[in-house]
C-alpha cells in the first residue's frame, strides 16, 4: 500500500518542485492554538507536517524547540493528546502526510505496541525519533515498519559513505539530511555543501532527500528547494509562535504570526525548479 508520504513526494516530482516540511511541537503553547495552526498549515503551503512529540530532555535541540516542548508540557500536552490532535486533523484532511518526531522516551512509556497502533489508527504517516540508532531497530524501527508506519533517519555532514548504508538500510519515507553539525536552529546552510551531500546520498538510496536546521527565510528554502526534494522549517516557526505570546499564552496573532512565514516560504521553494527534478 502506497504510503501519503510516498504519494506526497511522488506529486510533488510530478509538479517538478521540491516539498516545504514543517515543525511545529504539539502542544504548543496550548492544544487548541496547536490543532488550529496544524489545520493551517496545508492552506499556508506546507507539504509534509512534522509534528513534535515533547519531552523534558531534548538533546538535539536548540533553544527555540527546546521552550516550544517545554510551553507545551506545561499546557498540559502528553501523547495521548498528541495523537489525539492527528485525529482531529484527519476529520479534514486524509492527504497530508503527519510525521511525528522527537525521542523514544515518551513512546517507550507510553509502550511501543500500544504507542504503534494507536499512531496508526490515528492517522500518523512516519516517525523520526533523533536517539535511537540504527543499531537499535529492535526497539521501534522495525515494528514500526510492520505497523505500516514510515521510519525516517537523519544524516549528517558527519555521515560517511561507510556509515550511510547503515542508516538507511531502514529508512523509509524520507532521508532528513541535518545540513549542519550542531543543535537545531543553527547558522544558516552552505548551500554548494548541501547540494554535494544530497548528490551523495542519493547515491545510495532512492528515497527523496530533504534538508533541514537553518532555514528561516524564502531566500535559503529556495536556494535548498534547488538541490533537495524537500526544505525543512522548524526553529524559524517555532520563534513565530514564541514571539506572537502574551505573557506566555496564545494570541488572536499566534496562528496568523506561523502561517504567514510558511507561505513566504512555500513561495521561496515554489519559486525554483529543483536540479533533482528529472
């Protein structure tokens, strides 16, 4: 059965365009603010949902998502919430893919078996979880695949060709190449560097290749939108929903302050004809 997330990247090289992923943590700054801005964001432009899991020691991420999960928790949000968010966004949309990513923590507690189903049954797409190694597919990523969900990996500038074929000797959905050696929301990528790691990573896969941490604006998603078959936007929109607060809580601006970047940043990637596309 073919995947939303293979139909979606399969459209999308049939326009002849690369993707516009976002993030957003769930739960952010509170439930109801978080399910109308996922709602928001296929209208905005964006192409493949990332939707954070949050959790109370987030290693790999930089100060931005780092508050996002923390508002998040404190409003309350758990993983029963988090797919119950999916569901209610399924209701409206069956196309989107949804991708939630962030640890193994909170699945491990909830449990793997119940965490798989129910994430199934709700409507999730793939999973993208940053500190289990392939060395541990055991644990999540090969049920994962048996439950029909997508098992995304990271690469980084540090991936060699000798480690490669073993993160993606599972992979699925989508390579996420992290175009910088650091935390999220970094400095901004050197696009000539990013195009010779995309070039050879599909050397060794045929899965589409998006690029993430660093991108902010419409210039850079459309200098990654040239080189890469998708441009992945966390930090930059997880500042949006920060900066648009009231004393910590939503505002009549929180959804709007979020929607309106990824539509300047649709528009970046809309605006190039990627050198991947055949």
């Amino acid at each position: 059965m073919t995947s939303r997330i293979d139909k979606r990247f399969a459209s999308l090289k049939a326009e002849g365009r690369a993707g516009l992923v976002t993030f957003t943590m769930a739960g952010d700054p509170d439930y109801e603010t978080s399910l109308a801005l996922t709602k928001a964001l296929p209208k905005a432009g964006a192409d493949v949902i990332e939707l954070g899991m949050p959790f109370t020691d987030p290693m790999a991420d930089g100060p931005a998502v780092q508050a996002a999960g923390l508002r998040a928790l404190a409003g309350g949000q758990d993983m029963v919430k988090t797919l119950a968010m999916v569901r209610a966004f399924r209701k409206d949309d069956d196309e989107t893919p949804i991708v939630l990513m962030g640890y193994f923590n909170p699945i491990y507690i909830y449990g793997v078996e119940r965490f798989l189903t129910d994430a199934r049954a709700a409507g999730v797409d793939g999973l993208i979880v940053v500190d289990l190694p392939p060395e541990e597919d055991d644990e999540l990523c090969l049920p994962a695949l048996q439950a029909g969900l997508s098992f995304i990996r990271l690469a980084t500038p540090t991936t060699d060709d000798k480690r490669l074929p073993v993160v993606l000797r599972n992979t699925s959905g989508f390579v996420y190449y992290v175009s910088i050696t650091g935390i999220t929301g970094a400095a901004a990528p050197d696009t000539d560097k990013v195009a010779a790691a995309v070039t050879r990573i599909k050397r060794h896969t045929e899965l589409p290749v998006c690029v993430g941490f660093g991108v902010r604006n419409a210039q850079t998603a459309a200098a990654i939108a040239r080189v890469a078959d998708g441009v992945v936007v966390g930090s930059a929109l997880v500042e949006r929903v920060r900066t648009s607060l009231d004393d910590g809580k939503a505002t009549n601006a929180t959804v709007r302050a979020v929607t309106d970047l990824v539509q300047e940043l649709a528009a970046g990637v809309r605006s190039v004809t990627p050198q991947t596309a055949e």
